[in-house]
C-alpha cells in the first residue's frame, strides 16, 4: 500500500504539471517522467502497480473529459509496458480495450489508439515482442525475421552552441555507445522474453549465468531461437500462448542444461535494462553533410571495396560516382527514356529480318529483342540508382535479361524500406532554417536520382537548446531578434503539445547548466542517464508529425550581371533598409529621408486569404522602413501554410509645428507575396534569424510556398504532353504539392 500511494502520489504530481502548476522545485520540471520510470527500473516488479494506476487514470480522464492528460498517460504506461518483465494479460485487456475507445475520438487521439492497439495486440498473443523488436532495431542486431535497423543522429552547428555543450553530448553518446556490447543486448532479448512468457517460473539467474558464459556462436543461436518463437507466435492469427510458453520453455531448459546450472531457488521478476538506442553525435559543418551521413547509414563503409574510394566520392557531390572507381562493383546504370514501343513491328526497316521456320534456334535468337532505340535524357528527366556495392541486398546483375516471346520479364523487386534514421536537431530556430535547406536540396537529389527515397524512413525531431555565447554570430543574432524569438518553433510545439513543453521544451535551459556543471561522480550520473534517457525516449515515443511549411525566396539584386539568388526559409524572412555606400547615394538618401521620412518605397503584390480560399490579388504602394514574414503563427490553433507579414510603414503628417512622421504597423496574410523597391534603393534579406543567411544590394523578392521537386519533375512531363493544360491533370494531382517539414511530438497538434 506505501508503494501503491506514492506512485500514485507521483502520477498526480506529473499531471499538475500538465495543467501549469509547476512543482515547487523548479529544478525538477522535466525530470518528473524520468524520475518516476527510474523508480520503476529500480525495481521491476511494481511494474504491474504502475500500469494499474495509470489505467485507473486514464479511465478517469475519459469520464472527466480530460483528454489533455490521455496521451501523456497513455505514453508513459506503454513504456512502462514495454520495459516491464512480465504484466498480466488482464490488465493489457484493459489497456487495449481502453485505446480501441479512442478510435472514436478525433486526431491525434484516434491515431495514437489505432498504434497502440495494433502493438498490444501483438504483444498479448506474443509477450516480449514489443521490446524485442525495439532492442533490435535499435542495436541493428542481425536477424533475418525482423530486419531492420534504426539509428539517432544528433546535428548540432558548433557556431550556435557553446564548446561545453558540444564536448558534453559527445562524452554521453559515446559512452552510451560503448556501454552497449552486441553481447549483452542479445542476452537481454533473451532474458526478456523468458520473463514475459513464463513469468515467475522462469530460473533467471541461472539463465544469466549460462548466456554469460557460453561462447558468443551458441549464443547467437540460442538469439535466432528465440527471436524465430516470438516472430512466429505474433505472425500467426490464432496463436496459443501455452504453446508460445512450451516453446521458450524448452529453449530456456536447453540452454540452462548446456552450461549444466546448479538448481538455485527462483528468484522472481527481475528487470531487463532497455539498451540506449544506438546515437551518434555530428557537428553540422558541412551543407550535405545530412545526406552523406544517410547514404553511409544505407551502405556502411565495411560493404565498400575501399573506404576511401567512398569518402573520396562523397565528396565530389555526384551520386553516379560513387561506385564508378571500385574494380568489384558494378557500374552505375542511367535509366534512360526509351522512344521503343517494344512491339517488333515497330522496328526500323533495317532491323526486320525474314522469319525462319518456327522452333529453329534461328528463329529464338533472332525474336529476343535488340537494345531498343533510347534517346539521351535531360538532366531532369535523368534518374541513376545508386547500387548499393557487390555485398549489398538489391545488386542487379549486369547482364541484361532477355525478353523472349510469350515471356514477360520479371519486375524488379521494390527496396524495402529497412533503414529508419531518426534525426535530432539540437539548438534554435537557427538549425532549423539550416534543415529546411539540406532537407529541400535532399528532395531535389532524390528527384534527379532516387537512392535514399525507397530504402530510408527519415524522422525528424528537435530539441530546443539555448545557451549564452560570446561569439560575434550569437551576439548579433541575439540582438537582431531576442533571445526568446530564437525559439519560436518551440514554443509552437509546446503549445500544441503539453507533452512536448513538460519533456522537451525543459531542456532548453537544461542542458547548457547540466555541460557546465564541474566534472564529478554526481555529474555523470546525471548527464549519463538523463540527457540520453530524454533523448532515447523522445524518439521512441514522439511519432506524431508537425508539419511545417517551406517557403521559397527568389532574390533578385541591383546589379543586373547578378544571377538571382533562390533559398528557402521555414520560420522568419525580414527585410531591413541597407545604408548607403557612395557619397552621392548618401547625399540623395538624406534629401529624401527629409522630405518623405526615413525608410524605402516599396511596392507590395499579395494574395489576400479570403474565407473561401480564393485567391484574391492586391497591391499597395507604401514607404517602410523593414517587414518581417512569420510563418509560424503566435497561436497553435492557426494553420501553418501562411505567411503573417508585419509592415512598418512610415505616414507623413503635416501640421502647424512642421512635417513629421509616425510608423504604422501594417499586418496581413498571405501565401504568397512580391516586395520590390520602387526607386531602386538596396535593401537587406536575413532568412531564419541567421545573420549567416543575410543578402545585401536586394531590389526586389517574391516568397511562395516551396514546391515539393518530385510534383515539380512530373508537371513538367504531363506539360510536355497537354501544353494547354493549366489545372493538374493525371498522376500530378495525387501528388503532393507543397514541401512540407515533418517535425515529430508526442500528440501531434491537438485541437
């Protein structure tokens, strides 16, 4: 009963602070989930007690209507779940029965019920399949019934976050890195699902001892033996899970008798750690970097012929390359557009031969069918698969198939999206432009030459981090915008997700005091298992996207020899008046400021946001001295495909003292907008806060929403073909349109 009420006592204080009352020890927001799992770890078996309490909860939220505590209890119930050694059938029937009521309830709560209905079901008819999986994806364990393999990726830009930081999250991820043996995460697999199957009746002690010292061959066998019962029993409709027990009974008494184990008492549920997934630390130097590091994920270095025949060709930007100077792997192969119809009366003329008497050996060779007549694409229509080395799943052979009569050629087998790389921004608004351009240049690589596209699921995440620097880019960027607008995204994410702000958003303070804490025994202890837990558990359980806009800027400059620069930018564009260089221009800018007031003429196009979603165009002359483009509004419930404008506009008033002049803020919405300076002033161009991503001597822009490339590629070829055609026609018009930037929450927006 004392357990009981202070676990209880521990799940109320997590949901005060859901609802604003923050505990009275500021040091602790954040830490409440994390605290109360360690509880748990520390000693397995009140596992169950924590799940019947957050069940009761969650059923008192239910008839409550308090749906603002239901996901934040129904994620910390399923990774209590998932951890658990062993949790009674009647209380994952509860649960289950518990998400199935929420198919009835709108977005996200209807989608995160069908996922974890989906995942209870499969661990009531297999128990232990949900952490076996997750270990070994995760630890890229090798089985072939469950072949995949995710990694975290953790991007941080050295010129935004402090050197103390940076050498704090390399120490922790590379610890937890070490810490994790291929070894021990296989006994831990193995360990869990005897727990989960047979409970209580499990020697578990022995069945340490005996993984522990058996060669690393039989345990790798008895790991394929293990991960084949549970595969099976979860795939199977109707599965029995006396016969799942039987099954793994018989493994466990096979490996306890090949190591001839004493006959110890049982010891009970015990707990099996939950490996750290596997993270790598990357400072964000380089523009491509983000898409080299996914092309090694896909085809590691040890599938290469020489590793630095790959490094050296990713360097050179071109995907065709990659391979063209490895002796053993084949060479690239272009696909090209073909003009063959592949009918034979189709051929030339010159390419007909008289028919020999049907059967004959004559008469086979000459029906196969000849190189057909293929014409050199451009390089839009040009697509090269990258094959992925001799060694590698999906290497096509070179030789050619032939097509032979009444014989349809094989397909070719789709690439099965195996790989699941889970990016981690660390920082502020700043890293996040830096990721909507690496994001759009990757979606136009994949556009041209599809690699990565059908083999990798890409999952974004972010992390929030503020620190105060000393170096001259964090000073100026501070100063142009505040330390608080540096993290407007945040800020959305929290408000749209309650979650996110208790987990998340917490850390933005965090982890800059825990990397400046004096190196102690107490220090690692927190960093070490804090930071990564977060971190670990934020990319376990955050999978509701957030879908951000993309808009695209095309900048043309004063001096026509300039090509016009394109960019994108995700949360801010601002412009600001540029001063004047030359002598004369500084004269004219002073007469003109005199009798107009300060600032430029601008001449603004736009498309209004009416009700009915037509689009309405407008235009209007004014004289500014800046505008500032928002696309991340001030409020969760507004809609993230437009464009807030702010206008300083700058009104001459003429009284009896005098002219003089007062600044009016104009606002309006847009999707789309047109700026250009009328008297051909310059003006200055910062896109995300990023003083980095500033363009001086600007005349005039045009801002729209950033169209996805691939909708682009195929609405250039359905335009070769209906020339008239204005409106999308065909396979065009079930595409996405828009770049859309996905960045993963507990709950998504919830309305």
């Amino acid at each position: 009963a004392e357990v009981e009420s202070d676990i209880l006592r521990r799940v109320r204080t997590l949901l005060r602070e859901l609802d604003g009352h923050h505990p009275a020890c500021q040091c602790d927001r954040g830490m409440l989930r994390w605290t109360l799992h360690k509880k748990i770890d520390q000693n397995p078996s009140n596992s169950s007690v924590l799940v019947r309490i957050l069940v009761k909860e969650l059923e008192r939220a239910e008839r409550s209507d308090f749906r603002h505590y239901i996901i934040p209890l129904l994620h910390t119930l399923m990774y209590t779940l998932i951890k658990a050694p062993g949790i009674s059938d009647e209380l994952c029937s509860r649960v289950y029965d518990f998400c199935k009521k929420l198919l009835t309830l709108p977005k996200p709560f209807c989608t995160i019920g069908l996922d974890y209905a989906t995942r209870l079901k499969m661990e009531r008819t297999a128990p232990g399949m949900l952490y076996q999986r997750m270990v070994i994806s995760e630890q890229s364990l090798k089985s072939d019934l469950y072949p995949y393999q995710e990694k975290i990726f953790i991007f941080a830009d050295p010129e935004l976050l402090s050197e103390a930081i940076c050498n704090a999250l390399v120490t922790d991820t590379e610890a937890a890195r070490v810490s994790q043996s291929p070894r021990a995460c296989m006994s831990y697999v193995i360990v869990h699902a005897m727990q989960a199957a047979l409970g209580e009746g499990c020697d578990i002690s022995g069945l340490k001892r005996s993984l522990q010292d058996m060669p690393k061959s039989d345990l790798e066998h008895w790991f394929q033996q293990v991960v084949s019962a549970v595969e099976c029993a979860g795939a199977e409709a109707s599965a029995d899970c006396g016969q799942h027990a039987a099954r793994l009974e018989k493994i466990s008494c096979a490996i306890l008798s090949s190591c001839q184990a004493g006959d110890a008492p049982l010891g009970g549920l015990q707990g099996t750690p939950l490996p750290n997934p596997n993270i790598s630390f990357h400072l964000w130097t380089e523009d491509d970097q983000l898409w080299k590091e996914l092309v090694l994920f896909i085809r590691p270095l040890s599938q290469s012929c020489e590793p630095s025949c790959l490094s050296q060709d990713l360097d050179n930007f071109e995907i065709q390359d990659i391979i063209s100077d490895c002796e053993c792997c084949e060479q690239t192969r272009f696909s090209v557009l073909s003009t063959d119809s592949g009918i034979e009366r189709d051929l030339p003329a010159a390419a007909e031969e008289p028919f020999a008497p049907f059967g004959t050996e004559t008469e086979q060779s000459r029906l196969q069918r000849k190189g057909g007549i293929k014409k050199k694409p451009s390089p839009l229509e040009s697509v090269a698969f990258l094959q992925a080395g001799c060694n590698s799943p999906g290497a096509k052979s070179p030789v050619r198939p032939q097509r032979r009569p009444g014989m349809s050629p094989e397909p070719a087998a789709r690439p099965q999206r195996l790989h699941t790389a889970r990016i981690v921004l660390l920082g502020d608004d700043r890293i996040l432009g830096r990721l909507a351009q690496a994001y759009h240049s990757l979606r136009k690589r994949e556009t041209r030459r599809v690699f990565l596209t059908p083999r990798l699921n890409l999952q974004f995440y972010y992390i929030p981090v503020m620190t105060e620097q000393t170096n001259t880019l964090a000073i100026v960027d501070q100063a142009a915008t505040g330390p608080e607008e540096l993290c407007e995204v945040a800020a959305y994410l929290g408000r749209a997700d309650p979650w996110y702000e208790s987990n998340i958003n917490t850390l933005c303070h965090m982890i800059p005091k825990l990397a400046a804490m004096p190196s102690s025994p107490s220090k690692h202890l927190v960093t070490d298992l804090f930071i990564t837990d977060v971190i670990a558990y934020y990319v376990r359980m955050g999978i509701q996207p957030v879908c951000f806009q993309v808009y695209a800027v095309k900048i043309f400059f004063n001096d026509p020899a300039q090509e016009p620069a394109e960019d994108v930018f995700l949360t801010e564009l601002r412009t600001q008046v540029q001063d004047s260089i030359s002598p004369r221009e500084l004269s004219m800018t002073k007469k003109k400021t005199t009798l107009d007031g300060p600032g430029i003429d601008l001449t603004v196009t736009y498309r209004k946001v009416v009700m009915s979603d037509r689009a309405k165009e407008l235009a209007m002359s004014l004289r500014s001295t800046g505008l500032v483009m928002k696309a991340v509004p001030a409020d969760e419930a507004e809609d993230l495909v437009y464009l807030n404008v702010n206008i300083t506009e700058i009104i001459k008033i003429n009284n009896l003292s005098g002219r003089s002049f007062s600044a009016v803020a104009n606002r309006l919405k847009t999707r789309s907008i047109q700026v250009r300076s009328t008297e051909q002033r310059p003006f200055m161009v910062c896109l995300d806060k990023d003083s980095r991503r500033a363009y001086r001597n600007v005349i005039s822009m045009e801002v729209s929403p950033c169209l996805e490339p691939s909708y682009c590629l195929q609405k250039t070829r359905t335009m070769k073909f209906s020339v008239h055609e204005t409106e999308d026609v065909g396979f065009v018009k079930y595409m996405p349109k828009s770049l859309l930037l996905p960045i993963n929450t507990f709950a998504g927006v919830i309305q």
